[in-house]
C-alpha cells in the first residue's frame, strides 16, 4: 500500500528535500573520510623518488591510516571534521538540486513518450547528466570554498565567507568560485552513472518491488556508487586539484583546465597516481551512497504517508462541510403548501 506510485505521489520537492536529508546524515556519518581522501588527493610529490610536502600542512601522507594519524596527531580529532559545514551545506544544496532537476526532467522525458515502458539505461544516464549539470551551476562555489578549507593548515583556516573572499580576491576575481566548473560538468557523468546503475540494478535484483528494504537500498546504492568511481576517479583527482591551492613547486601559480591537472600529476607521479585516493574514496562513496539511499527511501515513505494523512483529514474536513452545508440548506427550504 504505502509504495504504491511512489513517483507520482512526491512531487519534485518532496524528492528533493529526501535526497538532500538523506546526503547530509549520510556525509555526516562519513565525513572524516571525504576530508582525508582530499588531503590525499590535492598532495603531488616532487618526483616519484621524492615526498615533497602537502600544500595543506607541510606533511607528506603514505596513506590513508597514515593521514588520519598525522592530522590527528596536529590537530586533533576536530581536525578530521575541518570544513564540515561548508561540505553540508554544499551537499545539501547539490543534492537538493540535483533530485529536484532529476525528478522534473525524467517526468517530462516520460510524459511526452509514447511507450509505457521505464527509461533504458542510456535515457536513464543522459538524464541523470542533464540533472547533474544544472544542479552543478547553482552549486560549485561551495565545494570550491570548501575544498579550500579541507586543504587548508590549521593556522590559515577560516570560515565560509572569509574562504569564499580569499577566492575572489584572487587572480581569477569572482569566476575563482566556479574554478573547476568544466571537470564538475563533465563529472555528472559520475552521478548519472550512479542513479541510472541504481535504477538498473534494481529492475534486475528487485523487479517489481516498489518499497525497498533499507538494507536492500544500501547494497544498490553501494554498488553503484563504486562502479561510478572507478570510471571517474581520475577526473575526480583532477577536480581537486583545481579547486585547491596549487602545490609549492608552483610557487602559487594556479592550474588553469582540469588536463593541466592531468598531466602534471602524471609527469611527477605517473599514470596511476591519477587514482590516488581511490580507497577512501571508494569506501566514502559506499557508505554515503549506501545511506544516502537508504534514508531517501525511508524519507519518502514518511512524505508519502505524511501526505496521504493530510489528503485523508482535508477529504474529512471537506466532507463535513458538505454534510453541514446541505444540513443548513436543507432547513433553510420553503415549505410547499399543497
């Protein structure tokens, strides 16, 4: 009963405020993990035979235990959770905007088909990249002023808006907030991967099932995700690469396209450092996807309930005002003397 027309019943806010409440407890849970995968990832050595220092604290990292430790060990457990706010509330608005686009764009791409049939895996994809895109332009100043907060030392870190003006008062002046906007946008491939793996994997392992169990949710949503960051891993690295401070051997000279990330990585490190960072990476996007999933699915049974109560008591309320309605009619009619 309750996951009956699921789609039709939430309309495209409702979708939204439950992918963007289920990104921010699930990246709440994980937060730690998206910190250090950063820390990570922003690090470039001088040479492959060298362990020149990370720009954020001078500390070069052999992996991911070992950067826990070191910033921990420099800043205390407050260090893993730097920048938290700014990423929650760049989580929220991305995700809100991305189901909110999604739910639109995939409702209209259904209504005006002539086949009853759901979305194939390529429809699915391109309009998981159409929503990613538009969600993409409201949203990356965020990730930019929080990708600087991550990648900050302790000493230089500031909060949102001072970040966001240390951005803009740069060279790039106020397009340094959309830095990385060209990797962000080819990156929509990631999410589009992600949900349209999710909706495929599920008409295979699930067909037909309209509620999922949160422990069936997490598992899709895990798997999909992994398969998503493999294929964009190295996009990913070169995003943050962008978004952050370039490395000393730069001498504060800024990367300018996402290839010029690319391929200084790959000139110092080789190939595959364009994956460094994947394990945190991984094991971040399985869990956030996992409970991000799960707790979408269980707030929009919530909303769906929540409505059809208020569908249930409005339909009350209305029906009473009927039955007075006639009551008072009915009394107030003329008497017709035979």
């Amino acid at each position: 009963m309750a996951g009956q027309s699921k789609v039709d019943v939430l309309p495209p806010w409702g979708n939204a405020v439950a992918g963007a409440a289920g990104a921010v407890i699930a990246n709440t849970l994980v937060y730690p993990l998206d910190m250090i995968k950063t820390r990570l990832q922003v690090q470039v050595k001088s040479s492959k035979a060298s362990t020149g220092p990370n720009p954020a604290d001078h500390e070069h990292y052999d992996g991911t235990l070992d950067a826990v430790r070191k910033v921990v060990a420099q800043e205390g457990i407050t260090g893993l959770y730097a920048g938290m706010f700014g990423s929650l509330v760049g989580v929220a608005s991305t995700n809100f905007a991305y189901f909110y686009w999604y739910t639109i764009v995939r409702s209209l791409y259904i209504s005006y088909r002539k086949i009853a049939t759901p979305p194939g895996t390529a429809a699915e994809l391109s309009l998981g990249a159409a929503a990613g895109a538009l969600a993409q332009l409201f949203t990356i100043p965020v990730a930019v002023v929080t990708t600087r907060q991550q990648t900050m030392s302790k000493h230089e870190r500031k909060g949102m808006i001072a970040t966001g003006m240390d951005v803009i008062n740069s060279e790039d002046g106020w397009t340094g907030l959309w830095r990385g906007l060209k990797a962000s946008l080819v990156l929509v491939v990631n999410p589009s991967i992600t949900y349209g793996a999710y909706q495929r994997l599920r008409e295979v392992m699930y067909p037909g099932k309209k509620v999922l169990k949160p422990w069936e949710a997490f598992i899709l949503g895990s798997l999909s995700k992994m398969l998503a960051t493999v294929v964009t891993q190295p996009l990913i690295v070169a995003k943050v690469g962008l978004q952050s401070k370039p490395p000393p051997a730069r001498n504060g000279k800024p990367f300018k396209t996402f290839t010029e990330v690319m391929k200084y990585i790959i000139e110092h490190e080789g190939a595959w450092a364009l994956f460094k960072g994947i394990g945190p990476q991984i094991l971040k996007g399985l869990l956030v996807q996992g409970f991000l999933m799960m707790t979408k699915e269980r707030i929009e049974l919530s909303f769906i309930l929540l409505f059809r109560y208020f569908r249930q008591v409005r339909a009350e309320k209305l029906q009473k005002l009927a039955n007075i309605a006639a009551e008072k009619a009915g009394k107030a009619a003329p008497i017709l003397v035979k």
